[in-house]
C-alpha cells in the first residue's frame, strides 16, 4: 500500500470515529462543543491536531473545512470557558491541555484560523507553566510514563 493511500485511510478512520454520535470511551466531560463525544476528551483533542495536521501537509481542503466547522471560535470558546471554571482548574492538567495547546498552533497554521487562537494558547501556556513551576519537587518520579509527567508537557 503507497504512503498516500495510508494516509488518506487513517484521515477517514480517525474522522469517521471523531464525528460518532455512540460513544465508545469516556463521555460526559468538557464543555460539550468540540471534544466530548466518541473519544474521551484529550484523545479527541489530539484526534483533532492529527486531522488538522494531515489536511495542512496533504492541502486536504475538503478536510481542513469539516474540521474548522468543529473548531468554531463559539465552540473553543465553549471549551475555553469550561477550563477556566474554578472547579475545572485541573481538568486535564497537564496531558490535555498540553495536547489543546498543541492543537491550537496548529490551527493556527491554517488561513481560516480565528482570533480567539493566540489568547487562547498563551492562556494554555502559562497554565501549563505554572502548573510545571507548583509540581517541581524532586521527589516526585519525572519519567513514569503517566499523564501528569512534566516531561512530556515540556516535549509536546
């Protein structure tokens, strides 16, 4: 099978499983515009940047406008309000909101990104910077392959 047929099958794979109305993991988290669904919330965050990723680098544009339907500034707003709620504070901190930062550059690299982009990452960004600075003691293990690794925050 040639690179481009793999590719185009994990783009309808990822995204037939993304837009599922039947969840098949964790649902009832997030805000509910964009990242709730068939996936628990940070796999469908990063399900997004892979699709993104791929519609930029193979100039799927069918793609990148389905997935921009989703990334709306209403619905990341949405998300983004949910986060910041007092008893969301450490929702997915740091694995998926290291992913959602991720995510957002990337959306940032497409025509049709919006305003709300730039605030929003750097509002991640020092989230997750702070978070990092309040969990630095040594006694903790830094390599344990779990979610809350700093390491893994600072390599995505």
């Amino acid at each position: 099978m040639n690179r481009n047929r793999v590719i185009d099958e994990l783009k309808r794979i990822i995204y037939t499983d993304l837009v599922r109305v039947e969840p098949h993991c964790f649902t009832g988290v997030g805000a509910g515009a964009v990242f709730t669904g068939s996936f628990d919330w940070h796999s469908s965050v990063h399900a997004h940047w892979a699709l993104l990723s791929m519609a930029r680098l193979t100039d799927d544009a069918s793609l990148q406008r389905k997935l921009l339907s989703r990334l709306t500034p209403e619905n990341l707003e949405a998300e983004r309000t949910f986060l910041n709620s007092p008893e969301n504070i450490g929702f997915e901190m740091p694995y998926g909101r290291a992913w959602l930062l991720l995510m957002l550059t990337e959306l940032s690299k497409h025509e049709e990104s919006h305003t709300l982009t730039p605030s929003f990452r750097e509002e991640l960004a020092q989230q997750l910077t702070l978070w990092r600075e309040q969990n630095s003691t040594l006694d903790k293990v830094i390599l344990n392959g779990r979610y809350q690794s700093w390491l893994f925050v600072f390599l995505l």
